[in-house]
C-alpha cells in the first residue's frame, strides 16, 4: 500500500526534461494544453493562442442569419417556362448579410478612397478609378428622357442612401474585397496592433502603399510598402513589432457577394414561420401571405415592395403612390423580412456569386451549394517568400472593352493551384470549376477523354456561346470586335452570373425569391444593385437557448 502511494505521488511531481505537469488529472484551465499539459500563452514563450475567443463579432452593416435546412428553387409560378429551378434541398451554414443594398454613399466611399490612393492623375493608376466607376449611362432609353438619372443619381445627395445601379459583377466583387481591407484596418487599430489612425495616412498620401489583409497575414512587414514600423499601435514590445494572426481571432473573413443559396435562403427567412422544428405553411414572397399588398390595419393596401404594378404604372397614382417611389427607393423604405433584411423584393435586383447553369446539381452538393469555384493560391518568389506586387498594377480587359484592375500595388499575387496540390486528390482535379459536370469538356456528348481539348470544335462544347473579340492594336487602340458566327446556340458561359430578386423595373412575378436569371458578368444594368456577405466562423448559432416560435417582424 505504501508502495503504490509513493507511485502516485512521484507521478504527479516534476520530472526532468524541464516539463512540468501541473496535475494529475485532466485540466480544465484553457491555458493549458490538453494535448501536452505544457502551458498556453506562458509569458516565458511557447505556444501562443487567444484562449479567450467568444465567438465572431458581427462586422459593420451585417445581420447575423443562423444557417440550416430549406427547400431552394420552390418557385410559385413558372411562366417563363425556363425549367431552371427545380426544387433541391439544401443545408446552408450560417453567415451574415448586408441589412440593406450597398447604397450610392457607400460606393462613393470606395471610389473617394481609390482616387486618394491611386491618383488617376498618374499613367500606371489611370484605369484603377475608372474601372470601378458605375456606367452611369444605363439610366438612358431610346424613348425616354432619363438624364437627370445620368448626370445626378450616383453623387447628389438627395440619392445618397438610394441602392447604387450601373455596377457590373466584376465592380461589385472588388467592393468587396476593399471593404475587407479597411474594416480589418480598422480592428486592428482597435486591437492595439495598428497605431491609431494609420488607416488615414495611407489615404492622404504620409505613408506609401496601403493595407491589404492577405498580405498583412503573409508578410506583414511588407504592408504599407515597407512601412509597418512606424505604424504600430500599443501591442508593440519595446522594439518588437507584434503582428496578429489567424488565430488572434481579430482578423475578420472577407466580405464576398452571397451565394445564390445563401441569398435565396435569407429572401424567404422561413424562420418567421417556424414553430418548434418545422416551417409552417409556404411563403410566395419574403412577408407572409400570397398578396404583395399590406393587410394590416395601419397601412392596409399600401404595397410591401417597390416593383413596377402594371403597364404604365410605376408607383401609383398622385397623392396615393402605392409603393413612394417610381425608379429606386431609399434603403429601408419598406418593412424588414423576419430576418431584419430590408429589400430582399423589389427596388433592385441583386448580383450573387454563383455562374448559371440550368440546373442545380444536388446529386454533387446539398451543402453550401455554389457554383464558381476557382481554386488560387500564392505566388511564391525566387527568394522563397511571397510575391508582393509593389509597384505594379495588373490589369484585365472584360469583352466589353471596360478594362478593371485584377491586383493592385501591395497585394499578393495569386496563381491557379496546379497539380502540386491536385495529384492523388478525390475532392477536385483543377484550379476551375465552373464547368463541372455541366459545361467543362467531359460533360459534353462529343467528349472524347483521349482527344487534345484545344482541338475540339465550338459546335462540340455543351454551350456555344458568341466570342466577341477584343484587341489591341499598333497604336494601342482598342478595337472591338463582334462575333458575326450564325452557329452560336446559347448565351450560357463561365462568365454568365446569376442576379436574384425583383427590381423596380420588374413585376410581381420575379418577387419570389426563388426566381433566378442571369447576364455577363460585366454588364450592369439600372434595375441590378448588390449587397456584401460575409461566413462565419465558430458555433451554428449565437445563443444555446431554443425557442418554440421563430422571431417575426410586425
């Protein structure tokens, strides 16, 4: 017996090596490894990691939408006969979601920020500002007078908080990405890891070179051109630079366009009809009821969106308009949905993620589906580290002759993943995805899997879309050039994406969230706005409490 004492005791002692176990039994304290029982964040080094994370904070003008189950594609009314919505379930993981449309001050934010930043006084900076300008010139119509829309809509300020139009899909992805990058700033100066108000020099010119987030998490002494030094906040350790991480838990996921999944899945916000673990009844529109006109008492037989009501007939009579508006509305004009999104019908339709097919392809993905993967990753150097684009700008020409900005100066730049990380692998073979199974060559009746794919003929590919041709010529002019061919047979490409929701232009009819249609990615149109998203990271929901009946917006 007193054998077996002295056991227990040595085996709760200090042994050599240096290694402490501080108890016998399994430690609850978070600072302590549960894998090796060393010490966590020990102020004499070792493993260093926010043991006091909560959960993600809900990022600026973001609403929280718990994921989950739903029915996608359950469209009331099929009309049109398009046959491109057959109904799937799908699961969607939770996210967060613009409260309303990125509006015309918003997007004036942005283009104040890249003509501060990137002069277009300057050659090598001229087409950053000018690629993200919005075609104010979609407001014209042959037989209409639209140009107090052209000349005003985008900077007056009566149409400051008006949903922004004219913006292609490709502008409104790198909205997104800048929109990152200055609220990842922005936490960092909070956080003490950026000194306060760095965020202002980049933009009056003090420091050179601006924030990018993926380079601040990869070399973070390259951000702001080499000049992170002097631009340190309260974290700095005497003459140590601290940079946060990944695991610093202050990095927030980037803002991205919304999945066409996600954005049909917060439209219909079925959770107003939940009553314990089922959806009760069906949901034609965001509101409840099969009508798009107020039932209740205070308002009774106002409209619920902006949306065009019949030939002619924009927003009503003088002195009753049914919907307050004739073209756009304000933002939060109109009753949230249960989810507390605004304009989720009506006002504008809204750019999503997703490239068009027909048909949506449950048999490969019934979780978080979308279609538009490209898979990148970063260019690595000569010297092994990173590649960082200092003082240059790449730039891309779309069909439309529109030319736009694909990295700008202090940003990493990206390659397509090659077979270093496809070989061997069963979950994807390619950088590209945006053909699988429907569009990519071996979905084609002509494939033939040991023929060269460059020798295969337009009329072979599932979908012959036109190819218009843009060129440069001596005298670097731009020359544009139609595809004449009589042998295209759809309009269906990679480069097609999917916009949801009705618009003031529309009627009724595309109010049903589960509608879809599609257009080039670099056309924009008066009637197609966007709104940002962002995943989140961590637990389903934000409270472990379940509630009998979901939350519904009177």
């Amino acid at each position: 017996m007193k054998k077996q004492f002295i056991k227990v005791v040595l085996s709760c002692a200090v042994v050599a090596g240096g290694f402490t176990v501080t108890s016998c039994k399994n430690s609850g304290s978070k600072d302590v490894s549960r894998a090796t029982g060393w010490k966590i964040n020990s102020k004499e080094g070792g493993f260093q990691y926010n043991t006091d994370f909560k959960e993600q904070e809900t990022a600026p003008g973001l609403v929280f939408i718990e994921g989950g189950t739903f029915t996608k594609g359950k469209v009331q009314d099929d009309v049109m006969h398009d046959w491109n919505n057959t109904p799937t379930s799908q699961h969607v993981q939770s996210f967060y979601m613009d409260e309303t449309e990125v509006t015309n001050v918003m997007y004036l934010e942005y283009l104040d920020y890249l003509k501060s930043v990137y002069p277009p006084e300057n050659p090598m900076y001229t087409n950053i500002y000018k690629g993200a300008l919005p075609d104010t010139l979609v407001w014209r119509n042959r037989l209409g007078f639209n140009e107090t829309m052209t000349n005003n809509y985008l900077r007056h300020p009566a149409y400051a908080e008006y949903p922004v139009v004219g913006v292609n899909w490709v502008q409104a992805t790198q909205f997104a990405e800048w929109r990152t990058d200055r609220v990842n700033e922005i936490m960092l100066e909070r956080e003490g890891y950026l000194a306060k108000d760095a965020k202002y020099q980049a933009a009056t010119g003090e420091v050179a070179g601006t924030f990018s987030t993926e380079t601040y998490l990869n070399r973070p002494e390259s951000v702001y051109n080499g000049q992170i030094d002097s631009l340190q906040g309260s974290k700095k350790k005497d003459s140590i630079n601290t940079y946060a991480s990944r695991s610093s838990g202050v990095i927030m996921p980037e803002y991205r366009l919304p999945t066409e999944t996600e954005w049909e899945y917060a439209a219909q916000a079925n959770q107003g009809t939940r009553e314990y673990n089922n959806y009760r009844g069906r949901k034609k529109y965001p509101w409840d009821g099969e009508y798009t006109r107020n039932g209740q008492r205070v308002g009774r037989g106002d409209q619920l969106a902006n949306f065009k009501q019949g030939k002619g007939d924009y927003g009503g009579i003088a002195g009753w308009s049914d919907d307050g508006a004739d073209i756009t509305a304000e933002v939060m004009s109109y009753k949230p949905n249960d989810l507390g999104l605004y304009d989720m019908a009506g006002n504008v339709a809204e750019w999503v993620a997703d490239v068009y097919r027909p048909i949506v392809d449950d048999e490969v993905s019934d979780f978080n589906y979308y279609r538009g993967n490209i898979y990148m990753k970063t260019a690595i150097g000569e010297d092994g580290k990173v590649n960082i684009l200092r003082d240059s700008v790449m730039y891309d020409t779309l069909p439309n002759g529109k030319i736009v900005a694909v990295n700008l100066p202090g940003e990493i730049k990206m390659v397509p993943v090659g077979e270093e990380e496809t070989f061997l692998r069963t979950n994807f073979s390619s950088s590209d995805n945006r053909g699988y199974r429907d569009g990519d060559p071996s979905s084609s009746r002509f494939f033939d899997q040991f023929a060269d794919e460059n020798q295969t003929s337009d009329s072979d590919k599932m979908y012959n879309s036109p190819k218009n041709k843009i060129e440069v010529d001596s005298a670097g002019n731009l020359v544009r050039e139609y595809d004449k061919s009589n042998n295209r047979s759809t309009l269906i490409n990679n480069e097609v994406r999917v916009y949801k929701g009705g618009s003031w232009k529309d009627r009724a009819y595309w109010l049903d969230p589960a509608q879809r249609r599609y257009m080039p990615q670099y056309m924009a149109t008066d009637y197609i706005g966007f709104r940002c998203a962002m995943s989140r990271v961590g637990s389903k929901s934000q409270t472990k409490n379940k509630t009998p009946r979901g939350k519904k917006v009177r």
